[in-house]
C-alpha cells in the first residue's frame, strides 16, 4: 500500500507560480514512478508530468513542458510540481500517483496504482 497526500494548490493570478508537493508514505511495488494529473471541471483526467523515482527522469506533457517541473527529494519520499506563468487554462484538481515499472514513460492513467485525494488549483486571469 502507498499512501498520498497533496498539498500547495491554492488561487492564483495568471502568470503567479505555485508548488505542489506530493508525500507518500507505505512500502508498494508501486514505488517505480511519481505522476500528476490534473482534473479540470467538466473534463477527464490528463497527464501533466512525471519522474522516476529511481533515475531521475522526467516527462511532461506538451501542455506544461517548459513551465512545469517535476522533482523529488532524495529519499524519493516527497514529490513536488514546481508550476510557473500559470494560466486559467491550468485550473483543475491536481492527482499525485504512484506506478510500479511502466513500459514507457509513465503517461498512462491505468499505469498508476495508487492516488491521493487531490489538490485543487485555480487560476484567475
């Protein structure tokens, strides 16, 4: 089992930042891979990002490349989405996930074990 808690979603103003953290507790085979997701009202669940936990590589989608950032801390304990030049089209509830070994880059929804309850984020313009 792996345990996760959200937290640092907050309103903002376009273009403000915000960092997200992620800490996760629980022994899992599922300790491989770190993503977040995000929710907006009215829509699916979409990738945003995520790292391994082992190597370090990240992978983000087109929509947040170059303004988002994923990292961990050394333990791989605490995950955090570092969020610059925010957009209202970045309003959503954001899901922290964990993943056993992916195939690829651990973009998939159904590759993801567990979930946190989410963190809601909203960007005012």
């Amino acid at each position: 089992q792996v345990q996760l808690v959200e937290s640092g979603g907050e309103s903002v103003q376009a273009g403000g930042s915000l960092r997200l953290s992620c800490a996760s507790s629980g022994r899992s085979f599922s300790n491989y891979a770190r993503g977040w997701f995000r929710q907006a009202p009215g829509k699916g669940r979409e990738f945003v990002a995520t790292i391994n936990l082992i190597y370090g590589n990240t992978y983000y989608s087109d929509s947040v490349k170059d303004r988002f950032a994923i990292s961990r801390d050394n333990a791989g304990n605490t995950v955090y989405l570092q969020m610059n030049n925010l957009t209202p089209e970045d309003t959503a509830v954001y899901y922290c996930a964990a993943a056993g070994p992916c195939s690829g880059d651990c973009y998939l929804l159904s590759e993801y074990d567990y979930w946190g309850q989410g963190t809601p984020v909203t960007v005012s313009s």
